[in-house]
C-alpha cells in the first residue's frame, strides 16, 4: 500500500528554505525529554544542545555533532548537537490523531549517530517516525510507545549510510502506519488513541555506547534534512 498526500490537508511544514524561525516556529536549546532540558545522560545519549549545531543552506537543514568541554553526570563527555522542536516555540505546533507526518533525510555514516523523528508531551506520547543507527545501516527502528508496538525494517535497497529516505508516519486512533518513500512498511494495530496530540523533535543524538557503539573518534558526526511535512487526514481508523 502506497500513501496518497494529495487526499490530505496539508497543515504544517518546514521546508528548511529560510533561516531556521528559533522560538517562534522551533526551539533547539532546550526538551522535555531530556532530564536535564539542554543535556541528558539518560537513554545512551551524549547531547548537549546547542542550537548553533543547525544550519541551513541551499534548502537543508545540517545538523553536526561535535566533542565538548563538558561532563555529564554519569562522567561521560558530552558532545554538542542539534535538536529541533516545537515545544516552548511560539507556534506550539502539535500533530494529533489522524495527522500524516513525511521528513525526508539522508541517513549519516558516521558511528554513534542517532537521528531521529519524534513525538513527545508531558513526559510520554512518544511515537517515533524512525530511529537509526548506522551499525546497523540498512534498518530503521520504528516505534508506538504510547500503546507498545515496534518494528525493525531492513531494506538495503533504500536505507543505507549517506543515502536520502523519505520516511513517513500516519497517527490513527487504533492503528499507526509507518511509510518508507510512500510504500507502508509496518502498522501496529494499537494506535494512539481518539485524543492524541504530541509536540514534534527532530534531532540528531550522540550514543553513549550502551546499546549501539559510540563515537570512534572526534570527527563531527552530521545528518541532513530536506524537509518536514504534517498532512491532516482523517483520525478515526
């Protein structure tokens, strides 16, 4: 099953052709999910944000990771990295139920790279677009956390390491859909529910090296974004 955007409203995007709109449309310094707001030892991420680790050229968006002089408290150095996200802007975007979500990336090659696309708000209605990691370079993580549903996707065909995805969410109310360059790859059957809203993150993380492996250097790890779509469809399926 291939997803048709021309049947949906489109609601929001972010083409990444002007300067990023910091505070009115996107916040970059500081999350929610993150313990500390701008840093976050939890979950194998080295992330100190930093929102000059964004930059924007030729309609992209670059976000680059790089070592830091700071320590986490879990004794780890930090690296600065980028994050964008709609919570605290000005706008205070949310997608809700029924919203089709499409960012298309190209995947970094560098090890301890995390990217992701993801929802988050009052400290869960987490569902994630995708996650990669580029240790496992041909596979995307795809995950509903509000009502527990996963899957891995492999296809060296489409994901593999500098190559561009275009990757895409449908938030149903008992069903979430997952879509890689428009064909459907996973629906979990579980939703997230008839009042369902979430603030977007979009962010490139630093693993720590507890699950996937650390950086293996000081090089800068970078991630690059064409764009950020949000589609209002129907919410009731």
């Amino acid at each position: 099953m291939t997803i048709d955007t021309a049947t949906f409203t489109p609601t929001w995007s972010e083409e990444f052709d002007a300067p990023i709109a910091w505070g009115a449309k996107w916040v970059g310094d500081r999350s929610s999910a993150y313990r500390h707001c701008d840093h976050n030892p939890d979950d194998n991420k080295l992330d100190w944000l930093s929102p000059s680790c964004v930059t924007v050229s030729g309609g992209t968006a670059t976000f680059t990771a790089t070592p830091a002089d700071r320590i986490l408290e879990n004794g780890l150095r930090a690296w600065h990295t980028g994050l964008l996200t709609t919570e605290y802007s000005e706008e205070g975007f949310r997608v809700r139920t029924g919203d089709y979500v499409e960012t298309r990336v190209q995947l970094p090659s560098r090890v301890g790279a995390w990217p992701a696309l993801w929802t988050w708000k009052d400290g869960r209605n987490e569902v994630d677009c995708f996650e990669y990691h580029p240790d496992n370079p041909n596979l995307l993580e795809l995950s509903n956390h509000v009502n527990c549903s996963s899957a891995y996707h492999t296809d060296p065909g489409a994901i593999a390491p500098g190559r561009w995805v275009t990757v895409g969410t449908r938030y149903g109310a008992r069903c979430v859909e997952w879509y890689v360059n428009g064909d459907r790859v996973f629906r979990d059957g579980t939703g997230v529910g008839d009042d369902w809203s979430a603030y977007l993150i979009l962010n490139l993380s630093v693993c720590a090296g507890q699950y996937h492996p650390a950086p293996n250097g000081p090089a800068p790890i970078t991630f690059a974004v064409d764009h950020v779509r949000v589609y209002r469809g129907a919410p009731r399926w």
